[in-house]
C-alpha cells in the first residue's frame, strides 16, 4: 500500500492539474512539499498513483514537463532516478506533441548522464542512441540542439571508453559544417573541436590534428566574438601541444637534434602567441588553456636544458592564477609549485627550492582538493632532498615527519608508496645523526606496519628495508629483534601462493639466512644457502630461479672470510660459468653481486690488472640501462682504487668525475658511503698527480657534503679523509690549518668503538702530541 502522506500529495496535485491547466509546476509542487528523500523508495515502485500524476501532469503541461523531470529526480538517489527516468520514457512510447517530444529526449538525456556517473557507460552510449534514432519529421531548433548535444556527449564518452575511431567519425560530423553564427552551436562547435583534438592526441596522429589547429588558426577570429576567440587559443595550444609531442619523441630517439630544435622553436612560438595575445583575459575557459599553455612551455625549456626559463614559466602562471579561486586553476598553481620545487633542486638551488616549498606549504596548505595535496607531499620531498644535499639532517628529518603527519590517515596506493618511502628516508636520516639503534628499530616497525599492505606487487622500498635490517643486526638485542621479525613474517606468508606474496616471502627467507650471516652464525647461514641452491633452481618464478645465484654469492663471501680463497673463487667462477646468470635482466642483482665480489677477491691478493675487468662488465650493464646505483657507485670506487695502485691517477681522475657528473644527487646511505669514496679516491689521485690544490678542493667538498653523516654511514671515510686532508695542508705549509684538521678530528672520533677509526686518531694524536721522549 502507498504510504497515506503520498497518497495525499499526488490526490492534490491531480485536483490542481484537473482545476488549472496552465499551472505552473512551482504550484503544483510547492518547495516545502516536494517529494523527500525518505519518500523516493515508495515513489519509484511503480505504484499506479504516482506514475499517473507525473504522466498527468507531463501531457496536460508538456511546456513544463522538462522542469517537473528535474524537479522530481533531484530527490532521489543516482540508482532511483535511473529507475524513474526509464520507467518515464517507457510511457512516452508515441509522444502527442513537439513537447512531449522534447521532454522524451530531455528524459533520455537526463538518463544517459545518470548511467555514465554510475559507471555504466553501454547503457549510457544506448541512451545516446535512443534520442539519435528517435523519429522527428521536422525538428525544432531545441530539438536539433539536443540532437548535436547528444552526438558530442556520445563522442566524449566513446572517447573516455578508447573507442577512438567511432568517436572521431562523431566529432567530424559536428566539425563538418561551417562555423556557427548561433551563440550555443558556436559553443557545441568548440567542445567537438577540443574534444576532437583530444582524440588526436590519444591516436598519436599529431599530422592531422595540427593540420585541424592550423585550419582554425587561420580563420577569422574577431576580438568581439569569445567562442571565437577560445575557440583560437584551443587551436594555438593544441597546436603547441601536438610539436611538443614531437619534440619528446625525437628527444628520446636522439636521431635528428636539428628537427628536435625546429620543432620546440616552433611550439615556444606558438605558445608564446597564445600567451601574449590572451594574457589578460577574464574568460574561464581561455585562462585553462594559457594555464596549460605555460605548463608546457615549462616542460619544453626543461628539454632544451634551460631550467631557469622554465622557472620563469611557472613563476607566471603562479603569479597570473594563485589568487584565481577555480579549482582547476588551483591544481594548475598547485603542480606549478610542485615542478619549480623539483626543478630548483634538480639544478642545484637548493635554499630557492627550500623557499619554495615554504611558500606553497604557507599558501596552499588549506587546500583540501587530492591533487593539490599529493603535489604538496611531492614537494615536501623535494624540500627534504634539499635540505639533505645542504647536510641539514635534522632539517631534512623534521620534513620527513611533517610529510608522514600530513598523510597520517591515507589510505589511498600513493598514499601506501609516499608512507613508506618517507619512513625509510627518515631510518636513512637517523643512521646518519648517529642514531642507530632507533633507525634500526623504526625498520622494524615499517616492515611490520607495511608488510601486507602491498597485495599486488612488490615494493621495493621493503626490500631496502629487509636488506638493511640483516646488514645492520649487530649485538644480541638486535640480531633477537631481527630474528623475531623474519620468523613472524615468514608465518604469515607461508601459505600465501599468489605470485607477489610468494615472491616476498622468498625474500624474507633470503634475509633470515643473511641474518645469519651478519649475526655471526656463519656455519648456518652456509648452510642454508646451500639449500636454496637444491631447492629453488627448478622453481619455475624469476625470483625462485634468483636465489641460487644470491645463495652462491654468499657462500662465497663466507669462505673469503674464512680466508679460503680459492675456494671462494671457485664459487663465483661457477656462477658465472652459468650464461642464465649474465643473460637475464631479471639477475641483474646477483650478477653485480658476484661481480663485485670477485672484484675484491684480486683486490686482497692486489692482483690489481684482475680487478678492473669485472667492474668494467658490471659498470657497462648499468650504464645500458641503469638499475643498481649503489652497485655502479661501488664498482666506480673500486676501479678507482685499482687504478691509483696501478699508477694511473689520470683515468682515476677522470671516472670519478663522470660519476659525480651523473650521480648527483644521491640519498640513501649506501649511495652516500660509496660517493664519499669515489671522492676520497680522486682525492688521492689528484694528489698523484702534484695537484694539491684539486685535491685539498676535493677533501672540502667531501667534508663539507658529508661531515653531517660523519656519525653513520660514513665515519671511516671521514676520519681517514681528516687525516689526510692535515697531512695534504703540512705540504703546503699551512700547519695551523693542518693541527686544527688533526684536532677536530681527534675530538670528533676519540671515542669511536671502531678499530679503524681508532687506528686514525692514534696517528692524529701522535702528530699533534709528540712524546716527550723521541727527539
């Protein structure tokens, strides 16, 4: 049965309908006694009643049905009004009148836009079908306007679908005719033509959509006339955008550098037409063009390595749109500070892109809208790369954790990725004030907080953090905690088959091994690579048919320490004996792994011509394509050791500047102690070489980039790195500069557990203290 208060409500609007035909419907439904929400559920059954009020009312007032439609629908919820509208159009099967005509189609619309937001975009194209096949003998001019409508809805949406080829033929009918004179077709005009460019770009048929913009271009576009003149500046900036897209792919093909250059000259041109000619506009719709237009010109000054101008870019849209209150063009301001931030770090103005951020945070911050706020956090990131490359580790860590407070609650995947790479930097942070039992243990905590986060891939910060919590587990306490960690992680996976799960799993079976390694328990961890090499082999994932390969380099890393090594030597000869081990990508890790291990091996016999030719090997891979950069760090060090034993100081000098040529800036800790020593080896090369001066420059830059790490990752470098810089200044006669070195590092390493680093200061002391016995 109808609910009472319904049935009142359709009795009364029957009688209004029956006693004043040409009512309108604000009467017949009166704002206070439209139907609720509450009441929807009942409306929309079908019940006779109401569908006999609403088509009442529909046919005796048809001038007014397309209001009562919209009226009625704004009550009811996204699936109830899909229901309505259907169920309406089914009792419009033979409209009497042109306007019942044009509320059937209005109807059909109404339900098209409903279907599409509802994610049901077949039943939404049908709908769009329905008003294209309806029969109308003459059509009105509404009518034909709804017609063209329909086509360009229908297009946009085969567009948002990839049905590109049907929604060009669309697009190309509503582009057909010559340009309107009517204000609303010049307007349908416009978005077929955007949106037809749109397509374009998708088809990667740049010809024929700047050949489309060039036609446009040249038409008439007279100052007085907006949609002609937006209608220009959509033509100008797809224009642009179209060489612009030539310019990137030319780019990376590294073929045709003068096409390369004629192209971006030509689209900073046409940008720059588009931007002087609509820099002062008040219309909406050309101020996101020339929002987006100077985007891109940021982006091709960026490809012609001219990072100030497109500084400059960014600086005008932030200054044209900042206080412009459009969410669009807020986002556009939003990823406009993001890009100047990355790009000012990127060019080495660390405080500009420090203050930059400062400035987005300080007037952005409030926004609320996603993008704005992932841009934000990506800025944060910049900043905190900033302050770390200016050797503010506390300023750096206090960024890390505004970041982490700023997505405390997010749930979303990028949220996932931007929590754990900001909570790994901030253990890298804390090694490096010297902090390690806390970063150790925060590692801990991220790896138990994220382990499972992660269903359907793996992320590779966790596997950094594996690989640190095994190679920092030192002392009981720890190698407990560590042990603990990999035991319950390892319940959890046992039985979880699905590929990415599996693939963790090995992972953290792999650690515990190491862990045993690392903790002293060599003879177990022998032996549990040993049956990674038995059991994994055959196993038919990339990871499984990997662990034999890792087991074999650790092995062999084992019996160098047990100065067996020959022995060890066999191991890694019989790695590489295997053509899988250097012919799989999918390897790459292990093979640089027993690569650089076999390196060393030549390097503790000082068999130095040997030790050159696997790292030449692994640093040729990486350089191809670029994968492991602690690897190549460490091998380019290597090699520069090797080659000051051999004599060659002038190929150390110039490796080590092609290192730092392409490997700033770097982050992470094991980058960071592996560039300290690319550094200290040229250091010593330039000292080969009778170039003090280059060498003392070298130990100062060291000093300076590193001395805030000097706790953790890089103190054995730093404390060698002292010494020798003091002995460097006693050469060059400056002995007060040379006892004040001596000094600080005898102050800042005299309580260093470590035996090396002791071994230093010995020698710091000795020096500035002589005893009173020698002559």
């Amino acid at each position: 049965m109808p609910h009472p208060c319904l049935k009142k409500l359709f009795a009364a609007a029957l009688c209004l309908v029956i006693s004043a035909p040409g009512v309108a419907l604000a009467s017949l439904v009166p704002d206070d006694t439209v139907i609720q929400p509450k009441m929807a559920p009942q409306f929309t059954t079908g019940h006779p009643l109401n569908e006999a009020a609403i088509m009442a009312f529909a046919r005796q007032h048809p001038e007014s049905c397309q209001a009562m439609l919209r009226q009625i629908s704004d009550q009811l919820p996204p699936d109830n009004q899909i229901f309505f509208y259907t169920s309406f159009i089914q009792k419009l099967v033979h409209p009497a009148n042109e306007d019942l005509v044009l509320c059937k189609l209005r109807a059909l619309t109404f339900l098209a836009s409903r279907q599409a937001q509802s994610g049901a975009p077949e039943a939404a194209l049908a709908s769009y079908d329905a008003i294209l096949k309806t029969a109308i003998p003459e059509k009105s001019l509404a009518e034909e306007r709804i017609v063209q409508a329909t086509r360009l809805r229908k297009a946009s949406l085969l567009t948002q679908t990839g049905q590109m080829e049907q929604a060009q033929r669309l697009f190309s009918q509503l582009l057909d005719a010559p340009f309107p004179q009517d204000p609303v077709e010049k307007t349908l005009w416009v978005e077929a033509f955007e949106g037809q460019m749109r397509v374009f770009l998708a088809q990667n048929n740049a010809p024929a959509g700047s050949a489309a913009c060039d036609r446009v271009i040249a038409a008439p576009h007279p100052a007085e006339d907006d949609t002609a003149q937006e209608r220009y500046a959509i033509a100008l900036y797809y224009k642009a955008v179209f060489l612009a897209r030539q310019v990137a792919l030319l780019h990376r093909a590294h073929t045709d550098a003068p096409a390369e250059q004629a192209a971006s000259t030509q689209a900073l041109t046409t940008l720059d037409t588009l931007l002087t000619t609509f820099l002062h506009t008040q219309d909406l719709a050309i101020q996101h063009t020339l929002a987006f237009a100077l985007g891109t010109k940021a982006s091709l000054l960026v490809l012609e390595k001219k990072p100030d101008q497109a500084v400059a870019a960014l600086d005008t849209l932030i200054t044209i749109f900042a206080a412009n209150p459009d969410l669009a063009l807020q986002n556009t301001v939003a990823d406009a500070y993001g890009r100047k931030t990355s790009l000012l770090r990127n060019a080495g103005k660390y405080q500009d892109a420090i203050k930059t951020f400062s400035v987005f945070d300080r007037t952005m911050g409030q926004n609320t809208q996603p993008f704005v706020q992932q841009t934000r956090l990506a800025a944060v990131d910049a900043a905190a790369w900033s302050e770390h490359a200016l050797g503010h580790t506390q300023r750096t860590l206090d960024l890390l954790n505004y970041g982490l407070d700023l997505m405390a609650h997010g749930e979303a995947p990028e949220d996932r990725e931007r929590q754990v790479s900001f909570a790994y930097e901030k253990t890298e942070n804390l090694r490096e004030l010297g902090r390690n039992t806390e970063a150790f243990y925060q590692k801990i905590d991220l790896l138990r907080t994220f382990y499972n986060r992660f269903p359907t891939r793996i992320n590779v910060t966790l596997l950094w953090t594996l690989k640190d919590i095994y190679e920092t587990a030192s002392g009981t306490d720890n190698c407990n905690a560590a042990q603990a960690l990999f035991d319950d992680l390892l319940a959890q996976g046992e039985q979880d088959t699905a590929p990415t799960r599996h693939t963790l799993f090995l992972q953290t079976l792999y650690a515990r091994a190491s862990l045993s390694y690392f903790c002293n328990r060599k003879a177990d961890a022998f032996q549990q690579f040993g049956s990674f090499i038995t059991t994994f082999r055959a196993q038919p994932d990339q990871f499984s048919q990997i662990l034999p390969y890792l087991a074999l380099h650790r092995q062999g890393v084992i019996l160098a320490h047990q100065n067996r090594n020959d022995a060890a030597m066999a191991v890694y000869d019989q790695a590489l004996a295997d053509p899988a081990l250097l012919g799989t990508p999918e390897f790459r890790v292990a093979a640089n792994r027993i690569l650089l291990a076999r390196s060393f091996l030549y390097s503790k016999e000082k068999q130095w011509e040997n030790v050159i030719p696997p790292l030449d090997l692994l640093m040729e891979r990486e350089a191809q394509k670029p994968f492991a950069r602690s690897d190549y760090l460490l091998a380019a060090s290597n090699k520069m050791d090797a080659l000051n034993h051999l004599h060659r100081p002038q190929d150390s000098v110039a490796l080590g500047q092609e290192v730092l040529r392409q490997m700033q800036p770097v982050r992470f800790s094991p980058d960071l102690r592996y560039l300290a020593s690319v550094l200290d080896n040229m250091a010593d090369a330039q000292q080969a070489l009778k170039q003090p001066e280059q060498a003392l420059a070298t130990y100062d830059t060291l000093i300076t980039r590193f001395w805030p790490m000097h706790a953790s990752p890089v103190p054995r470098t730093m404390a060698r790195v002292l010494y020798r810089k003091a002995r460097l200044l006693q050469t060059l006669g400056k002995p007060a500069a040379a006892s004040a070195t001596l000094d600080r590092l005898i102050q800042t390493f005299q309580y260093s557990p470590q035996p090396q680093i002791q071994a230093w200061v010995i020698k710091a002391w000795d020096e500035t203290h002589p005893h009173p016995f020698l002559p």
